[in-house]
C-alpha cells in the first residue's frame, strides 16, 4: 500500500472547460489527500500536484477543519512556511519534509510574513513572534496583548500587525520595541470576524477598521493624515477588513461590508466612485482591473470608473482573499479551490483536495503553496489556461 502511495504522490489536476454555480457546472476535483479518485487526465489540465505533506490532519470526531492561514515562502532557505489550526509554525521544505516547528498555545487567524531571514508569526494568543527561518529559533517576542489578526506588513524597520480588537500596532522590526500603535472603538453592534491588513505606500499607512473608517496613517508615528467613514450610520456589519489596494494611477481601493467599494484620492481620501455592492470582503488590483471577493460572489470592474465588467455567481459560498497565478484568478470558496478566467468571470477548474479551502495560496512562479482545511499543504505546478 506504501508504495502505491508513493506511486501516485505525483499526479495531474484539471478540469473541463465549462462554468460554475451559476447556472452551469464544473468538473471538480474532489480528493483524498493520500488517494486520488480519479486518475483520468481532463481535456484542459492547468495544474499539477508536485508534492504534499500532511501538517495538521483532522483529529476523531473534529467537525469541519478549517485552516486560515495563508502558507508563507522563504527564497533564502527554500522552505514553506505554514502557519496551522494546532498552533504550530512549521518549515516545509521542497521534498514535503518538515524542518522545523514551532509551538504556540493559541489557533492562528493569519498568516505570517518572511522578510531577509525572519518569520514574523502573528499569534492568536496575542503575541508577535520574530523567528529565525533557518532554524526555528526566537529572535524576540512582542506582546500586544490582543488576538493578532493579520499577515505581518514589513516596511521601514517598522513591522505592522492589526489585532481583533481595532489595534494597529508597529514594532521595530530589528527588536520588537514598541514603536506606536493606532486604535478605534469597535462599534456597539455585530461586526464580521477578522481585521484590515495595513497596505503601505509612500511613507503612508492605509487601514480600515471595524467602525466604517479607513485612515491613512504617517509611518513614521502613527499619526492620521486623513480618516474616512465608508459605512454611514448605524450598528451592524460596518466593517472595513479589506486589505486596502492601489492602483498605478495612484487611486486608493477600499470596500465597506455595508456599502460596497470604494474608490478614493490616496493623497486626501477623497471619494472618486462608489459600489452599491455591499458583503465585499477582499480586493484585488490588476492593471485596469479590479476584483473583488466576498458573499455569494466575485466580481471585476474597470478600476477608473467602477463600472462592472462580470460577476461569477458562487450561491451561498463565500470567497475568500484571491490571488493571480499563470493568468488566472485563483479563489478560496472554503470547499474548493476556483481557477478563474480573468478576462470572463468564467470558472475554468475547481478543486477539493479533501474538507476544501479557505486560506488564500501563496503564489511564487508557477509554484502555489495551498494549505487545505484538513491540514496537507500542497505545492502545485501552474500551466495557466490553455486555449
């Protein structure tokens, strides 16, 4: 059986050509993580399966895992980094072998940024952890005293990581001192889980918060250069969690869950169009386009006017964070894995590796980092659309 196993470690993915959800259907890959179902090759193979390495497998009676995470790539050291649901920060290496680990008491609820040699591990348990990537090793500690929520932001000496709580903090990268921190009341109401990661830009911090407010912040003390309310009155949902975008225009894209997107002046916040779309929980920017991600549905627009271009209905799933690969728009939907047409909207691949997908992958090349909701991270060969 071993080596049966080992025979299939290599295997192809790829589905038909057709749509999604939406009225049509798609081939979906839906597999075991050790046993492939099928061995048929599709007509239009986009992907292959490199390697795998089981990191957290779902313990007995666990119901529906679910890894957040998204994987991490050191170029120094060649190693993945995969930050999972037990709490541990692992290095994975290219042969699928674990190199080191590292424990923390608390599930994490982003993943982490590697920087000239440093892992900087943003802790559920509130802890910002610098590590060295080579070995594992502590190089220091900051405790922030609230759930860390985002990927760790490097810019300036100064590392950026925003809490559960509405908290900014930024630390020296070099020893952790406390550097300034920036923080907003989170609104009486309900909000949705989770927080804006900083996006930095010229000296500037832009984030939102779960108020309604995105504010962009001056790196060098944390003091507001400008705020602006996206969400209008009331108590429910006003978050802005998006990580803010920018454009090469030097247009500033940020969407509210209440009121949909936002196009402003990076200089003065100064709005040029708005979405009536609200649910939006992620942006993406890519020349003249820009997608968005969120409740029941992805979306692009013309970046200069905010006018839409498709939508790919997804029912009652929600997508996550997207990424580009090979020229596809690659999307977490918490069951699968969707390999998008940019140009169309049109769903071309969707992949389940066993309990699905929320983690955004890591891309690098035609090599994707993909960390499953069952724990197996997979490094996948991108070909990209053909035809």
């Amino acid at each position: 059986m071993k080596e049966r196993l080992l025979s299939w470690k290599r295997w192809l993915g790829g589905a038909a050509v057709a749509g999604l959800l939406g009225g049509c259907s798609t081939t979906s890959l839906a597999t075991n993580p050790e046993l492939p179902r099928s061995r048929t090759q599709p007509s239009a193979s986009v992907f292959s399966v490199n390697w795998w390495a089981p990191l957290a497998p779902p313990a007995r009676l666990e119901y529906a895992p679910r890894e957040v995470a998204s994987p991490a790539y050191d170029p120094d050291n060649k190693h993945v980094i995969a930050l999972t649901r037990d709490g541990f920060v692992r290095a994975v290496g290219s042969d699928g072998k674990v190199k080191w680990s590292f424990h923390t008491p608390v599930r994490f609820n982003a993943g982490a940024r590697v920087s000239d040699g440093v892992v900087y591990v943003p802790g559920g348990d509130g802890v910002l952890y610098a590590l060295d990537s080579a070995t594992g090793d502590v190089k220091w500690k900051y405790s922030a005293g609230e759930s860390l929520a985002t990927v760790p932001v490097v810019a300036d000496g100064l590392v950026l990581v925003a809490s559960q709580s509405d908290t900014l903090f930024a630390v020296k990268a070099a020893d952790g001192v406390w550097a300034w921190q920036y923080r907003r009341d989170p609104p009486p109401g309900f909000t949705i889980r989770g927080a804006s990661t900083p996006l930095v830009h010229e000296g500037t911090a832009y984030v939102g918060f779960s108020d309604g407010f995105v504010v962009a912040l001056s790196l060098a003390d944390g003091s507001a250069t400008w705020e602006k309310a996206l969400s209008g009155t009331g108590t429910e949902f006003l978050d802005v969690d998006t990580q803010p975008v920018i454009n090469e225009a030097g247009h500033l894209f940020v969407a509210s869950y209440k009121n949909g997107i936002y196009a402003l002046e990076a200089d003065t916040g100064d709005m040029l169009w708005n979405t009536a779309v609200g649910g939006v929980t992620s942006l993406l920017a890519r020349g003249q386009m820009l997608f968005a991600a969120g409740d029941g549905r992805v979306d692009a627009y013309l970046a200069d006017s905010g006018r839409l271009l498709w939508s790919l209905p997804l029912g009652e799933r929600a997508a996550f964070a997207p990424v580009f690969a090979q020229g596809m728009l690659l999307v977490p939907i918490q069951r699968s894995l969707l390999f998008v047409d940019p140009r169309t909207g049109r769903s071309r691949v969707s992949w389940n590796p066993g309990s699905g997908i929320t983690a955004t992958p890591f891309v690098r090349g035609n090599q994707v980092y993909v960390l499953s909701n069952n724990g197996f991270l997979y490094a996948l060969d991108v070909n990209g659309i053909r035809g």
